[in-house]
C-alpha cells in the first residue's frame, strides 16, 4: 500500500519516464531469452535490463524530488546505453530495433522536457546510433541513420513546439500572461519541496485590487482588462527572478517569495506599491515546511480583508 501511494505522488513525467524504463527491460530481457541471431549480446542484454529495473525503482522512489535536470541525464543515459546495444548488434535488422527505443525516448523528452533538452537528445541519438552502426559496418548504413535521424529530429522538433504551446495555454492566464491559478499551486509546491530540503523560508502575498469594479462600471471592461494587464506587467518587472507571481482569478494575485520570511516581504510589498499608483491591499503569510499551502493562503487572506476593511474605513493599515 504504501508502495502504491509513492507511485501515485510521483509527478506524471516521473511515472512515464519509469513505465518507459520498465518497457526496455521488459525488450532486452526477451531479446535476451529468444536471441535471433548467434553472437546476440545476451550478457549486455541481461545488464540493461536489470539497470532498467534500477532505474525505474529509483525515478519512483525519487518522486517528486527529482529534478528535471535529472529527468534529461536519465534520458542521456538511456541514449548511451541503447547506442551501445546498437554498436554490439550482430545483424541490421538488431541494430535497428534497438534503433526504435530512440523514437520513444526522443518522445518522451518532447513532451516532458525543455525544448533545449529535447535537441541536446536529438544530438546525442545522431551522434550514437551514427557510431554504433560505423562499428557493425553493416551495409546500407547511411540509410539507416538518415532514416532515424531525421525521425528524431523532426518528430523532437515538432512535439516539443507543440507541447510548449500546450503548456503555456494550460498554465498561463490569457490577459495578464502570468501563471494561473492551477500552475501556480504547481510551482509553489516545487518551491515547497526545495524549501524542505535547504531550510530556506517561504512567504505567501495574496493581493486583491481596491475599487476594481468601479473601473469596470465606469469606464468599460476593456479598461479594466488594461488595467490588470498593466499592474501585472509593472508588478514583475519589480519583482525577482525566483519570485513567482500568478493571477488567482478576478482581480486577485498570489505571489510566492522563496527564501524570504514573512517580516521579510515588506520591502517586496512596498516595490509593488511604488511600481503602479493603483491602489490594493494584500496579505502576508508565512508558509512552514510541512504545512498545506490551503492553509498558509488562508491566513494570508485573512490579513487581506482586515487590511482591506482597514482601508475602507480611512483607518492606516500595514502593507
């Protein structure tokens, strides 16, 4: 039980990157057992799919830990490790079966990994399966890596553009161009995990605008759309780098200050004020390792609306 519930925590692009793993031992393992030819490399065969195993069982035991660099040098590995197997190939045929697990690991990395990520593979397939085949000096070997290069490479190019575009439409809010709500839970729970390991402090800010709606009746939701799209735009070019600022929806942001305490995020706070005279009251909370982000967002939303009360009533209030 436990087991299945660490496989289930595992990020998506974990578990398929495992199920991926577990599927080319499964292939060297019968290729091992029935080998079709004399001279099969039976004993490489036997490794990789035993480093399969390891490595999968590692990726889910990893979870949410593992970084997406690691993510890419497990595909590298996987890269050297199949190009290997196609330079022990003891027939054309061998060599490119083997030559098909760079199609699915060159998918993988499309959908899952940085567009640099993916041509950094596309490179090192070229380059791998080009040497393994020099090695067999098999006839008609131009073809073959022509055929599985320009596979590679198209295929990478493509998916990735595609897979970009999908990721930004399924994490960006359309008017202000920040992370949306879901995207943001994502991100602050990445930070979260690195924040458990390092003892670095975390900071929630919850900002809701003062009038908003009056903008609206008055001069049109164009303005207002204007109008959100500006303060975002002014708001993060305030702010730093690993700063992570999300529009929740409405007229209200979050924004995520890693390695800042909470009495720490007055001075963010104040630049936000001095970046857009557009007036807005906000929330801060700190977010201790181990508790839910629900709950550090909640108190930051009760401060908001006493400092939002505050305001209305003409009465000074923190940031």
């Amino acid at each position: 039980m436990r087991q299945s519930r660490r496989v289930a925590a595992a990020p998506p692009e974990v578990r398929f990157l495992a199920l991926l793993t577990l599927g080319a031992a499964g292939a060297c393992a019968v290729a091992a057992a029935a080998p079709v030819a004399p001279g099969r490399p039976v004993a490489l065969l036997v490794a990789a799919a035993v480093a399969s195993v390891v490595l999968a069982a590692l990726l889910i035991l990893s979870g949410p830990r593992i970084t997406p660099l690691a993510l890419a040098a497990v595909v590298g590995v996987m890269i050297v490790a199949t190009s290997c197997l196609v330079a022990s190939a003891t027939t054309s045929a061998g060599a490119m079966l083997a030559g098909y697990a760079y199609v699915w690991l060159t998918v993988y990395s499309a959908l899952f990994l940085p567009p640099r990520a993916t041509q950094v593979h596309a490179l090192m397939i070229t380059i791998g399966f080009g040497l393994g085949l020099l090695i067999d000096d098999f006839s008609a070997t131009f073809t073959a890596w022509l055929l599985v290069s320009g596979t590679v490479w198209v295929s990478g190019l493509t998916l990735s553009g595609l897979s970009a575009r999908v990721r930004r439409q399924a994490e960006t809010d359309d008017l202000t161009g920040l992370l949306n709500r879901r995207a943001f839970t994502a991100a602050a729970d990445r930070e979260h995990e690195l924040a458990a390991r390092t003892g670095a402090d975390l900071t929630v800010v919850l900002i809701d605008l003062d009038g908003f709606k009056a903008v609206n009746d008055r001069e049109g939701h164009a303005a207002g759309d204007q109008l959100l799209a500006a303060l975002a735009h002014d708001w993060q070019a305030a702010l730093r780098p690993a700063d992570i600022l999300a529009r929740r929806g409405g007229d209200e942001f979050a924004l995520l200050l890693p390695a800042t305490p909470a009495d720490g995020a007055d001075h963010v706070v104040e630049r936000l004020h001095a970046a857009h005279p557009f007036a807005w009251s906000s929330g801060v909370a700190a977010w201790p390792i181990g508790t839910p982000l629900d709950v550090a967002l909640a108190e930051a939303d009760a401060k908001l609306y006493i400092n939002k009360r505050g305001r209305s009533n003409g009465e000074p209030v923190p940031a």
